[in-house]
C-alpha cells in the first residue's frame, strides 16, 4: 500500500497568514487594554520569533550557525499564543479553526506515517524476514543505538528472531547462517574473524528501517 499523501497546497502560507492576523489582533488588544494575557501571549510568540530572527541575522552577518531546529522547543509557545488570540473570537471561527486544525492534522499524519514507516525500506525490510525461514532466526547488526528500534519494531511480527551486535556475538559457536544489518559509518566485521571460522558473507540487498539505511548480508559456512 502506497501511504505517501501531498499536503495540501499552500497550507504553510495559510498558516502564516493566520499567525499574522492573530498577532496584529493581538497587538491592537494589548494597546487599546493593556491585558496581562495579551501581553502574555505576545511574549509566548517572541520567544521563537526572536530566536529566529537572531540565528538568521548571526548566520548572515558571521557563522551560519542557524537550522530550524532550533526553534522547534519554542513551537508549543507560538501555540499558545494563537490560542489565547483565538479564545477573543466567536464560537463560528473558533469552529471553523479547529474544523481547519483537525483535516490538516489528519493530512499530515497519513504523511508522518509514510515518512516513519514506508520512506526508508521496511516493508522491504519486512518481506526478507518473512523468507528467513529457511536460515537461523538470527540477525546481527552493528549500529548499536538501534538495536532496541530493531527489536520493538519486529518482535511482535517475529517473536522468534534473535537481534545481537556483532560485537556481542560468538562467530564460534554452531550456527547455519546468520543475517548481517550493515549500517554504513559503523564499525565492521572483521573479515579475518570471518577467515578463522570458515565464514563468508554474502550481499543480499539494500534495506533500511527508521532512516537507518543499511546493507544486508547473509553469513554462512564456506562448506
């Protein structure tokens, strides 16, 4: 099932735009009554704001120093602030709004959930264990950090399939044949180990999980 999905066009600018009318409303709110909460709210929008303009104006005129990350803590204030602005409207635009939040939202998770789970490989993933049957139900990986993701994400689908490190498994014991995830920029197995125990490795395709792409080998005895 195909689960990438297109945001709707221009929501980004609506976006903008309706943070643009709330802070104008805002403002003319805070000069005509001088309200703790309007002030309140204007302070909740500075704070990703300023943070904003200060890393771009540093990276422009020194290092480029900024990325957008940077103001994502800062995010759930800008909420705030827009629903402080809105709770000074009718109940007709505050309906129309969250009618507006909720089909944005739902467009957006269909596109988290493409990015999560269908944008890096694993339903390829998922169909090679499916055919491992006929090897171990074991796979080794070498890019440790994520060798809970390997096993929460496949566990419940293969409860009997094994995930070690290579730098926790014994390449001596008795074994048929093993997978091998090989996250590149991680450390290797190395090839004389292989050498010693009469192993070889064998590439079988290009997969991934997570954004973690990876190399996967089958690993057997030469006889």
């Amino acid at each position: 099932m195909d689960l990438r999905f297109d945001a709707p066009p221009r929501t980004v600018f609506l976006f903008l735009i309706l943070l643009k009318i709330a802070s104008t409303y805002n403002t003319i709110a805070i000069a005509k009554e001088r309200n703790p909460k309007e002030i309140y709210a204007l302070a909740c929008m500075l704070v990703p704001t300023l943070t904003m303009l200060a890393g771009v104006i540093i990276s422009i005129y020194t290092t480029p120093i900024y990325r957008n990350q940077y103001i994502f803590p800062s995010l759930s204030l800008l909420a705030l602030f827009f629903g402080i602005a809105l709770s000074r409207s009718n109940r007709y635009l505050k309906t129309a709004f969250c009618i507006f939040l909720l089909l944005t939202g739902l467009a957006q998770y269909k596109e988290s959930l493409y990015q999560e789970y269908g944008s890096t490989l694993l339903p390829q993933t998922e169909q090679l264990l499916e055919a491992s049957g006929s090897f171990d139900d074991t796979v080794l990986y070498n890019y440790d950090i994520f060798g809970f993701i390997y096993r929460a994400q496949f566990k419940e689908r293969f409860p009997d399939m094994n995930f070690i490190s290579i730098s926790e498994f014994g390449f001596s014991q008795d074994f048929d044949s093993v997978w091998y995830f090989d996250t590149y920029g991680q450390p290797e197995i190395d090839p004389s180990l292989l050498d010693a125990y009469g192993l070889t490795m064998e590439m079988v395709g290009h997969f991934g999980i997570e954004h973690n792409e990876f190399d996967v080998y089958l690993i057997y005895h030469l006889d």
